[in-house]
C-alpha cells in the first residue's frame, strides 16, 4: 500500500484553537482517483499532495451524492474563526493542479445569512447543513437555522443556482420547530404552512441529503424523518420513523436504498420511492438474524462508530468492541435482506393468528401466509443490454487445484489474477488499423484450444504450475445477459437513441419446485410505475399485456432521448445523468429476489457519446471503389492502396469496443490531409499550418490543392457524407507528389495521412470523433516538364538509332563511299602494317647450311615462307645450328606486289604460284 506523508505549510493554523504539528483531520471526501481531507492547517489534496488554495478554515467537506453524476464540485463549511462561511470548489481537474476555494455569494456580493435578513427579522443565523443537486449542475442547497426576536426557531432550505459571484439565492421552504400531530395517512403528513401551526413536538434537524441516485429526491434528518421529491419545494413528514433518538448519519447507496443511524445505535432502512422506512436494530428480525449466527451478538461492550455503503451497495458498519481494557476496530456486513424477511414472515404469522383468534373450526381452513409482494417471480428482458450498458461479461472460474486441503494458496490465486488479466485487457487499437479496433484475448485463446490445452496440461504434468491445472472449459464466449433480475448499473443513450426493457412480473413461482405458502394476490394489482428525474430529456412509453392463462403480467418500457442535450464530445466525456425507476405496486421494502431487495428498480441513464464507440476507416468498403487489376508492390492491410486515376469513395464504420460490432457511419464529417511522404511511412512528414491549407482545397485560391471534393460534396466547408464522399486527386505543379523522381522498375507509392473529424457538422450524434488515418496512392503522373523531357531524349534517341543503323548497313550509300569507307581503309592498312612488324621481329627466318653460301655468292635471294615451310616439312628432324645473319634494310612500298605478299604470309593464305611476279 502507498503511503502519503501531509505535507509541512508554512503559514499559520486556519483553524483556531488547533495546533498545527500534526494538523487535526476534521472530515474526508472521496471522488473518483482523488481524496480530500479537511484539516486545521486546510485542504489537503491526494494523491497531488498539495493543499489547496484558500484562506479560510474548513471543518467539513461536502460532495455529490452520486459519485457517478459526472459532476465534481466541493462545498466546504466554515470553522471558527470562519463559522458560517460558505466555500466552493470546482473538483474536475483536482488530480493535476491545486483546487481554488472561493466564497459562495450571489451577484450582489450577498450571502444566505444577508438575504434572510433583508427578508425578516432574525437575530441570529446559523448553517446547519448542506448538500449539491444530482441533477442540476451548480445548484446548491442549504439548512439555516434562524432565530428571531420573539425566540421563535424555524428551518430555512436555501437555494443557490449558479456561479460563484454571478448565481442567485432562492428561499425554497419555512419549517416551523413543532411538528403538527401524525395526518390520517400511513405513512406521512403533508407540511403545509396550516398544519405546522398546529405543532406541538419539538423538532431539531441535523443534516440535509440527496440520495445515492440522480433525482430530485431530499431528505431531511434529526429527531424526525422529513421528505422531499422536488429538492425542496414540498415537504411530508414520515411517520413510519417514530424514535426518541436524534438520527446522526445517513448513508444512501447507488440503487435508491438509504440507511440512518441514530445517536442510541438504532438502525434504520429505507429505499427511494416510498414513505416507509424500516427499523432494523433493535427488531424481532435482527434478533433471530443473530440467532442464526449472521450478526455478532450485541452487547454494552459493543458500539457502532460509524455506517457505510459498500460498492456492492450492501450496508456495513463500523464496531468499536472493548474486551480486556483494549478496543478493536471491526466491521460486519448487515444482513438487510433476511432481517427483513424474517420480519415479513413474523409479521405474516402475527396477521395470520390474529385472523384466526376465535376460531374453532381451525382444521377446516388452509392455513396460508399473507404474501408482502404482489408478484411471485419478476424477470427481465433487455435485448442488447451490451452495448447498452457498455459492460462486457465473461465466465472464468478459478483454475483447479490439486492440493490436499482443496484450498487456493497465493500461488494459485497468481495463476487465475494473471489468466483473467490476459483475457480482459485489450490491446489499445494502432493509428491506422482498420479491420478491428481491438483484439479479443478469449477468442484467440478459444481458437487455438488444442494447442493452448497441451500446453497447460504439460506444464502440470511436469509439476511447473505446482499442481494448478487450468482447462479451457472454465472459459467461455462473452456472453449477453439479456434475462436478468435487475436493471444494469448504467445505460448509455447517443442523440435521440432508445432502449427497451421488457419487465415480467407473474402470481406463481418461476420454479415449479418452490413451495406456495402466501395468499395469491390478484391479478390487477400487478402494476408498474415508472419515473425519471428529468422527463424534458427522457421520454418513456408503456405497453402492458396481460396473460391469463399463466397469471402474468408484461410491461414493455420504451425509454428515448428526447434530442435536448446537443453537445458534442468525445466518447465517455460530459455525460449527463438521467435517473430511471421502475416501481411495481407495493413492492418496496417487501420483494426480495437473491439476497438483494427489488422493490424499486433503478438505473442511469447516460446521455451523451457511449463509452466504447470508435470510429474507424472502412477500407473493405471503400477498396472496391479504386481498385484496378494494378496495385502497390506490397500488400498491406493495415494500409490499403488505391489508384490514383479513379475516384476516392472513403467509408467509415462505427465500432463497438464491447461487442466487437460494427455499423456504417452515416453522419456529416470533415477530411483534412495533414502529412505525405514517399515509399514508406518512415517518409511521412506532418505538415506545417501553411502546408495544411496549401495543399487542402478552400483554404486558398492560389493553393496548389492535392485533391477536390466531387460535385455532391458541399464545396466551401468540405463536408462529407456516406453518400457524398466522391475525391479526386489533382497534381498541381508544387504539390509534394509532383517531386518524383522516376524509379525504373517499381511503382511509386505515396503515403498520405487523413485527419476525420465529425464536430461541429454532424447534429445526429452526441459524439465528438476524430481519427487519424493512412493510405496508399498510386499510378501517379510526373511532372509534365518531366515528361517532355523525357519524350525528346526518347526521340533523340530513337533518330539516332535510325541514323547509325542506315550508315552501318547500306555500303552503297554515297556517304559511305566518299566519307567512311577511305577512313575505314586507312585504319585497315595502318592496322596490317603493324600486325607485320610484330610478326617480323618475333618470327625471325632461318636457313640451311648448303644454301647459305651460295646466297651469299650470288646475293639475297629470300621467301619469307621458306624457313616456315622447311619447319613444316621437317619437324622431326635435328635443324641446322646456322648463326642467323642480320637481315639488310629492305624498303617495301606499301601497294607493292611484295606488300601484297607479305600480307598473304602474315594472314597464312596459302601462295598463289600463278600470280607470282618477276624480280
């Protein structure tokens, strides 16, 4: 557990007569993820760890009733020296930044007190209690207690309405110190002006509260019980709370039920829709609760400090037993339901004895119990009450254990915390998915479950999980839970939406096998009521049929968004609370079903933008619209393709977190290009403010925009919608994709990142949604300079072709003859020269030894294919070791008949013997 250390302030006590080492805690507030305490050196804020801003001492804190109004405001009461004084806080940012705590005064810088005044003559004024409206925003209301100059004590409910220095104050009702003698009715007397002048019993008020749900419903607390359905304005005494004790705290729960405790540790219980309210302790009922070993026996060394309403909405209290001079602090859940129960059975046998007093003929008659509840079964029906109720069910028992004490041990535990943590948690859906905005962990551990069952079954047969064995069979499908015995905590309702409940309510039991012990009721006295706290923003319709033949009665409840609440925000912000009750006839505080009192039925009505609708891109739509039998050089379905020569029809899907359901998107939206790249996503740039409007159309006239909204769409504000939702794609010369340099052999892609966004232009949705999303564009055309330079080099190209392949191949052409053909010629002769040098000087001729003294004599008679063929003839045999004798200079004219021969030697062409020429 963290712990929090109250940090040093500097400045003196607020609060006189405390000191300030350590600070006096005076009371405490919850919100959701905050805590506020009221000490004598001020507010302290956690889990910030600051105190708040204000100058004044505060001894107690006051918030909501219901925790889940979506309203988060602090009243704070003054201490002394600040008694009386009045502070408001605004709660809704208290996690990251100090609360400022200002005076509550009205527009005439005037307080509660000042306004009395004006109005009577009081002579002293005094707040005694305080409490904030579940219903209507920064309405507050206040018990002041007057004194006038006769001595005469009445109770003031003050009203203020507004903002702190800008509301206004409104004295709603007078209640005199006497309280009238009890009215000829049950449970209640009417306080009008009339009936408190004939009061006689003193009064003495504590507090003021609403209750746990979101109505109008106010109690009034103290030596008596005093209610209220119009926050004020009217007012019944209730009889059915007759004590000598003074009630010191009221606890309400978040389904209409309420508790008080009085100041001699009586226990009261009461739920919200009826007059009646029901004494728990002392009571035959909590006595044999006791007896039966449900409560802990009640002693003088046994008192209750405080009581309290769980998150289960279960009443529990606080013990302070002393035992061996020392004192323990416990708690115990009050068993509510079966002490009441054990009273409605006593109760029916006291009614039944007392109808048979007299009677002698008792064995003539059957001896039934009067039944409290009109009705032996109620179900109910709520279709689709998932996505109504944005709660996502599953079925996951405990993994099995094999130990020999069949007791779960931390390990265990670990094991099925960790399990349920896999399965529950989603995957927070990526900036640019499509197909589903979350994985579902169950499906895809159900999907592979042979694989994932011989895992598990090895890792227990090998001892690794320590004989914890998990199958899969403990794991099943969410499900919906359409049949059930209580309405959802809370239903969320878009614009104009609705839901239906179908409530059964039947004379006989649901099961054949329970016994009937009660008289049956009638048939028409199967009635339901029904009421919300605000019928300007709810509309409710009833139809009721009735089934004879099985002694039912169904009542189907339409309840509708009348369209009165028109604020966009985004999915869970802002949302307002409707209270919903349902009431049959005389069932409150008499109808029990599983441990739980159904007499009043209630839920909240959430209007707004649900929790768990995402709006996502609908590519599988949308594809078909652009798509050629090319496409991008990968596959990507996180990031669908499409051809930039065809219309761009973007579709949109609103998706359901909780059921993994889809439906179209049908409202007005906006689209904005916000960023592009190329290739890759690595590429994509966002865009600056400037490039956003030069590139988007409508923003400027001279823009080079990249893309235009079709005919259908509304031109200057670029709204869309399902069936106006036609884009082109244009290339203006300065848009980014019109910077292409050509990649021979790949397709160029280009990456865009759209901005969705519906607020300010659709009207049929509560909802503020906005998306980013990415796509993939191409076939896109170059430049058009790129292009004409590109068709010249091709044409240069191909003339030039053309042009070397006409003089290569046509030798008779003229210009062959007198321009190529001398050079080529000349290349030739310069190129055999040289060949013939070479072979000159690496092949030398050699003679044999008769012959070279008759060329000496008779000069240089020489072949230059004498010494080669002479080789050639004797190539086995030893040759001659003549010295060669250096050749003379020998001058051959190029051209020359010898030139020619020599150049046949060289290229090893056989001699021509009639050819041969003369010396």
């Amino acid at each position: 557990m963290m712990s929090y250390r109250i940090p040093s302030r500097q400045e003196t006590n607020l609060c006189s007569g405390w000191t300030s080492t350590p600070p006096t805690i005076f009371s405490s507030l919850m919100f959701p993820g905050s805590l506020l305490l009221a000490t004598s050196t001020g507010v302290l804020q956690y889990p910030l760890g600051e105190y708040a801003n204000m100058t004044k001492c505060v001894w107690k804190l006051i918030g909501h009733s219901d925790p889940l109004s979506g309203r988060f405001q602090v009243l704070g009461i003054g201490g002394e020296p600040n008694g009386g004084d009045i502070l408001v806080a605004d709660m809704t940012d208290s996690k990251h930044q100090t609360l400022d705590f200002v005076d509550l005064i009205d527009h005439r810088n005037l307080s509660y007190c000042t306004v009395l005044d004006r109005a009577g003559d009081y002579s002293a004024c005094t707040l005694v209690d305080a409490a904030i409206s579940p219903v209507t925003n920064q309405t507050f209301l206040f018990l002041v207690l007057t004194t006038d100059t006769n001595a005469d004590k009445h109770y003031h409910l003050m009203q203020f309405v507004g903002e702190p220095g800008q509301g206004s104050w409104e004295e709603l009702s007078v209640i005199s110190d006497k309280l009238p003698p009890p009215s000829q009715f049950d449970h209640f007397t009417w306080l009008t002006s009339g009936v408190q002048d004939q009061g006689q019993d003193q009064l003495t008020l504590t507090g003021i509260s609403f209750l746990g749900t979101v109505s109008q419903s106010l109690y009034l607390w103290g030596s008596a019980v005093l209610y209220s359905e119009d926050a004020g304005r009217t007012l019944w005494w209730l009889h059915t709370f007759m004590s000598n004790s003074t009630v010191s705290q009221l606890v309400p729960s978040g389904d209409g039920a309420f508790a008080f405790l009085t100041d001699s540790q009586e226990l009261w219980y009461g739920m919200a829709g009826t007059t009646r309210i029901v004494k728990l302790r002392p009571s035959e009922g909590w006595s044999l609760a006791e007896s039966f070993g449900e409560l802990q026996t009640s002693s003088h060394n046994t008192s209750t400090l405080a009581i309290f309403m769980d998150i289960n909405s279960e009443l529990r209290e606080v013990l302070a037993i002393v035992a061996n001079d020392s004192v323990q602090i416990s708690s115990q859940t009050i068993p509510v339901v079966d002490i009441l129960q054990h009273q409605s059975y006593l109760s029916g046998i006291q009614k039944m004895q007392t109808a048979l007093a007299g009677t002698t003929e008792v064995g003539n008659f059957p001896i039934t119990i009067p039944r409290p509840c009109p009705y032996a079964s109620m179900q109910f029906e709520i279709p689709d009450t998932q996505h109504k109720s944005d709660v996502k069910m599953f079925y996951i028992r405990p993994a099995r254990i094999t130990y020999p004490l069949q007791v779960h041990t931390s390990y265990s535990l670990a094991v099925y915390s960790g399990m349920v943590h896999y399965l529950t948690h989603y995957k927070p859906p990526q900036q640019w998915a499509y197909s589903l905005a979350a994985i579902n962990n169950l499906q895809n551990l159900l999907a592979a479950h042979d694989t994932v069952q011989d895992y598990y079954t090895y890792m227990y047969s090998t001892r690794n999980m320590k004989d914890v064995f998990l199958s899969l069979e403990d794991y099943q499908e969410p499900y919906s839970n359409a049949s059930a015995t209580r309405l959802p905590q809370h239903v969320f309702l878009d614009t104009e939406a609705s839901f239906i409940v179908h409530v059964r309510m039947s004379l006989h039991p649901a099961h054949p096998k329970d016994t009937e012990t009660y008289q049956h009721t009638p048939l028409d006295h199967l009635q339901l009521s029904v009421w919300v706290s605000e019928p300007t923003r709810l509309e409710v319709a009833s139809n009721k049929t009735v089934f004879y033949h099985n002694s039912s009665v169904l009542y189907q409840i339409t309840v509708a968004d009348r369209g009165v609440y028109k604020q966009q925000h985004p999915p869970g912000e802002d949302l307002q609370a409707v209270s919903l009750q349902m009431q049959p006839w005389n069932a409150p505080l008499n109808c029990f079903h599983q441990e739980k009192a159904q007499g009043v039925l209630s839920t909240r009505v959430m209007l707004g933008c649900p929790l768990s609708v995402k709006v996502l891109f609908d590519s599988a739509t949308s594809l078909p619209y652009s798509i050629t039998k090319y496409s991008c050089r990968q596959t990507n379905p996180d990031i669908p393709c499409f051809y930039l020569t065809k219309a761009f029809r973007p579709f949109f899907k609103v998706n359901d977190l909780v059921t993994s359901t889809s439906v179209e998107y049908k409202g007005n939206y906006t689209l904005l290009l916000i960023g592009g790249g190329w290739d890759s996503l690595d590429n994509v740039e966002m865009w600056s403010q400037e490039q956003v409007e030069m590139y988007n159309p409508h923003f400027r006239n001279d823009a080079p925009a990249m893309w235009w909204p079709g005919s259908s769409v509304h031109a200057t504000d670029r709204i869309f919608s399902q069936n106006q939702n036609v884009i082109s794609w244009i290339w203006p010369i300065n848009s980014p994709w019109c910077k292409l340099v050509p990649n021979l052999g790949a397709v160029p892609e280009y990456y865009l990142l759209f901005r969705f966004t519906n607020k300010g232009v659709d009207s049929s949705t509560n909802c503020e949604h906005t998306l980013q999303f990415y796509i993939r564009v191409y076939g896109d055309a170059v430049h058009y300079s790129f292009k004409i330079a590109l068709l010249f080099a091709t044409f240069m190209f191909g003339l030039l072709s053309a042009i070397t392949y006409y003089i290569c191949h046509r030798h008779d052409a003229k210009v062959w003859n007198k321009v190529v053909r001398p050079v080529t010629e000349k290349l030739d002769g310069t190129k055999t020269y040289m060949k013939r040098r070479l072979s000159i000087v690496l092949a030398p001729p050699t003679f044999k030894e008769e012959k070279a003294e008759a060329e000496e004599e008779s000069g240089f008679h020489w072949r230059a294919d004498e010494g080669r063929d002479t080789l050639e003839s004797q190539a086995n045999k030893e040759s001659f070791a003549t010295p060669v004798v250096p050749m003379p200079n020998i001058i051959i004219q190029p051209g020359s008949t010898m030139d020619m021969e020599l150049s046949r030697r060289h290229r090893l062409e056989p001699l021509d013997f009639t050819r041969q020429h003369k010396t």
